[in-house]
C-alpha cells in the first residue's frame, strides 16, 4: 500500500534519501522530541511534539491537524460556523473540524538551539485524499514563485525586522489561573535600553545580554543574520539579514520570530513584534522588505541598468532602474492600497502611517528616501540594485506579504507599466494615502481585481472573512488599548 506522501505525488528518491539523513541526523543529535510545526494564516506556528518513531511515521504518513486551526481568526477563534449546514460551503474540504494532514519536508530539520533534545520540521497541510490545501499561505507563495520562474527569473530578498524586547518583571498576571481569559494578560516588563539614541553603543552594551540570545538562537537556526542594532524606540531593537531567494527568506522570518520569542522567554525576556506595543512613549515598528529580481540561469540583476536613460533625470525611475525594473515598480505602486492588508496586517499596524515617523503615509516612492513607501536604493551599474517597501509590520505573514509583491510587481512587468516621478515629499498633504484602518484595508483588498487573480478568488473570499472578524472585534472592543495589550503584546 502506497503511502501518503506517494498519494500526495511528493515522494520519490531523493526524498527517501532525505528522510533518511534526517532520520540519522535526529539519533546524531540525540533529540527525544520532534517538533512537527505549520505557519497559520497570521504568519504563527502550530504544532505537535512527537518522539523519534513517530516523526519517522510522519514524514511518510502525514501528522493529523485540525481543519478548524486554518479558520481561526487572530484571536483564536473559528471565524466559521463549521457545526452548521452550509457553515462551510465556500471551502471544499472543510466541515465539522475535520482533519487535515500536515506532510513535514525532511530537508527542513534542525536542531533547535533553546530546546535541549528538540528537534524541528516544517510541514504543510493536505487533503485527506492527497490535494494540496491551497489555502495554505506557503502554497500561496509557491504559486506565484511558479509564475516568476516560468518567466526565467528569480526574486532576491533582504530583511529589516524591527522588534521590542523587554525584561520579564513579573509573570504572575500572565499566568494566575485565577486570571485566565481569551487572549491572556501579557507579564509585566521593563525596559533592556531606555531609547532615544539611534545606534548608541552604552544601549547596545546595555542590550547585550538579550541580543546575545538573539544572535545564538538566529546563527543555531542556520539563518543568515548579518547585524543587531539598537532603534529609536525604547526597548527597540532591529535585526538585518542577508540577501537570499524569496521562500528561503519567507521561511526564515518565520523560524526567527518563533524562535526569538521562546529563547527569549526562558531567559526571562518578552520579545514582541506587534507593531505598538501598549505603552504611551514608544516607536512603531516596521519590517521594510528589500527586493529585486534576478535572472534564473546567471544570477543577473533585473532591475540594474548601465546608464541613465536619454534624458532622464535623477526624479525619473529610468535614470536607475532597468525598464523591468521600473514596471515592478509601478506595479507595486499601482496596487499599494490592495496589498496593505498583507504587509500590515493587524489593527495595531495603521497607527504607524503618520507623517515625519520613517513610515510611509502615501502611495509615493522616492530615491533613497525613508519617508516614502518604495526607496529605490542603487545607481546605474550597482548589482544590489533593489527596491525596499517599508509599508510592513514585523508580525506579518511573510509568505503573504512577499506573495503580495510578486503579484503586484508581475502585473506591472505583465502591463508595462511606467512609474511616476520620485517624491522629495512623502507627507505632502494631497497625495494618495494608504488605508488608515484594517476595515478600509480589506476593502481596498475587495477592489483590486490583479491581486484577487493573482492569489486566487477562494483565497481572498477566506481571508477577507477572517480580517474582517478580526477588524469587527477591534472595533467593538470597549478597552481598545487593554485589547491590543492581550491580543497583541501577550501573543505576538
């Protein structure tokens, strides 16, 4: 009898051979437990714990899961009536918290460096019948990378992750069952760095301790971290990687997030990546996104050019960027509002846009300018050439918000679109702004009909029902700032 992952059409060869060194490198390491862990929707990993044997199964066999955890809102709750007839009519093979089947890639195993004895896959959910879920935020990803290498081209990307970091002072609220709730109090904290000095070494000094953790648990990762630095903000901190293909880097944002956060926890430490945490002198927190396309069989970068274009100017994207590049460029721009909703996706997030803050406010791009939504970094000749989109928020789903840009950039590769000129004033007053709320993200989300193609009618139908419930609780919260504190300092 075949198994699972034969019917699912991934098993071969090389995939046994996989599984294989997997297998020794699990006795090598001498771990007792297995972690086989999923990213939901919202960008968080879910998971179970299994001795040796039973990994070994799974990775043949698939691990059971829950359907009801991809219909969870951010809170936790199933924001369908699964129970109901026709609660579930609009997501063919969900009903009745049925189960799906997560299917790890052996090749994904490591060691986790904070777990003595703990092991890690990542697997992603099937249909019991051996379909791809293709609601899958990864798959979502694969999907559109598809498009991109069928075109001969490759997307590069570089990460800026700004977080906060605090010193866990007393855990009791968090963890008094007299005080339980759906979301949980977070603990209480206090400052590693008191802020206010960009870049200070005395803060760095001060931090040292926590970042140390950070570095240890990244480099135990095998992620490519290249610095730590100190933010504006107190407590704040940003983290920066090296350059590396699209779902390498998807996957890594993914693994050092979790991974931070409970490294940090043993420790003593809360590290947040909501983007305000509640607390009345802080900076927001953004993840801006560096990218470029490159070509598949040399390594090329797409959006460099030799020389200026006849007759450009420095304020015109052809004076550095390749015809290509200027096109992914208007792409992004022609779909800024729609895929807001992917790079900022909590309510928390909107409070960041305001003007003179080093976030964007506008639907502008400027050369080498912070305040604008897309800095163009580069000159003619320069092979790190590149885009950087600094309308994220670091606790966004990374496989969606990297989706989000090959859609909109493709459909302006597609179209041939031509970039306007480059700003040298992002808050200008009468420039289109960028949606102010979840509620309005969604909706420019509905109206974007490129990026409803692009990821998939189905999928946007499900995604807009689980943001809009997660709006609607926002709205409806009688303490907005004790709401933020539970469902976002406490989780994220």
């Amino acid at each position: 009898m075949s198994s699972f992952a034969e019917r699912c059409g991934v098993h071969d060869a090389a995939r046994e051979r996989a599984i294989a060194d997997t297998l020794a490198a699990i006795e090598a390491d001498g771990v007792d437990l297995v972690r086989v862990s999923w990213c939901d929707l919202h960008g968080m990993l879910r998971g179970k714990a299994l001795t040796p044997p039973a990994a070994a199964r799974v990775l043949c066999d698939g691990l059971g899961m829950v359907s009801t955890l991809m219909l969870k809102d951010a809170s936790d709750r199933t924001a369908y009536k699964v129970f109901e007839p026709g609660g579930t009519a609009s997501l063919p093979g969900f009903g009745q918290a049925n189960n799906l089947l997560l299917l790890p890639d052996p090749r994904s195993y490591r060691r986790l460096p904070w777990a003595p004895g703990t092991g890690w896959l990542r697997a992603q959910p099937w249909l019991a019948g051996g379909a791809p879920v293709e609601l899958d935020s990864r798959r979502v990803l694969e999907r559109l990378l598809a498009r991109l290498h069928a075109l001969g081209m490759e997307m590069r990307c570089g990460l800026e992750l700004e977080f906060h970091i605090y010193r866990i002072d007393d855990a009791r609220a968090q963890l008094d069952p007299a005080r339980a709730a759906w979301p949980g109090e977070p603990p209480d904290v206090q400052l590693i760095h008191p802020g206010y000095q960009l870049l200070g070494e005395a803060w760095l000094d001060m931090a040292e301790p926590a970042l140390r953790i950070v570095r240890e648990t990244a480099l135990g990762l095998g992620l490519p971290l290249s610095s730590l630095e100190i933010e504006l903000g107190p407590s704040q901190v940003e983290a920066v990687f090296d350059v590396t293909d699209a779902m390498s880097a998807a996957d890594h944002m993914v693994l050092f997030r979790n991974g931070v956060r409970q490294a940090l926890q043993r420790a003593g430490y809360h590290a947040s990546f909501m983007c305000r945490p509640p607390f009345p002198n802080i900076m927001a927190s953004g993840w801006h996104l560096h990218q470029s396309l490159v070509a598949r069989d040399d390594g090329r970068n797409l959006f460099s050019r030799a020389q200026p274009a006849p007759g450009s100017t420095r304020m015109d994207a052809g004076h550095v960027l390749s015809e290509l590049g200027e096109h992914y460029l208007a792409g992004l721009l022609a779909h800024a509002r729609g895929m807001t909703v992917f790079c900022t996706p909590t309510a928390n997030g909107y409070g960041r846009f305001r003007p003179n803050a080093l976030a964007p406010q506008s639907v502008l791009w400027g050369r080498d300018n912070r305040g604008a939504l897309l800095r163009v970094v580069g000159e003619c000749g320069d092979a790190a050439t590149r885009i950087e989109n600094r309308l994220g928020e670091p606790s966004a789903n990374p496989y969606l918000y990297l989706a989000s840009q090959l859609a909109a950039g493709l459909d302006g590769i597609e179209r041939r679109l031509r970039a306007p000129r480059a700003t040298d004033d992002p808050y200008h007053p009468d420039a289109e702004r960028l949606p102010t709320t979840l509620r309005d993200a969604v909706g420019a989300l509905g109206q974007d009909e490129a990026l409803a193609a692009a990821f998939g009618v189905d999928f946007i139908r499900y995604y807009t029902r689980i943001k809009l419930a997660d709006a609607t609780r926002y709205e409806q919260a009688e303490d907005p700032q004790d709401f933020e504190r539970r469902e976002f300092f406490s989780r994220i």
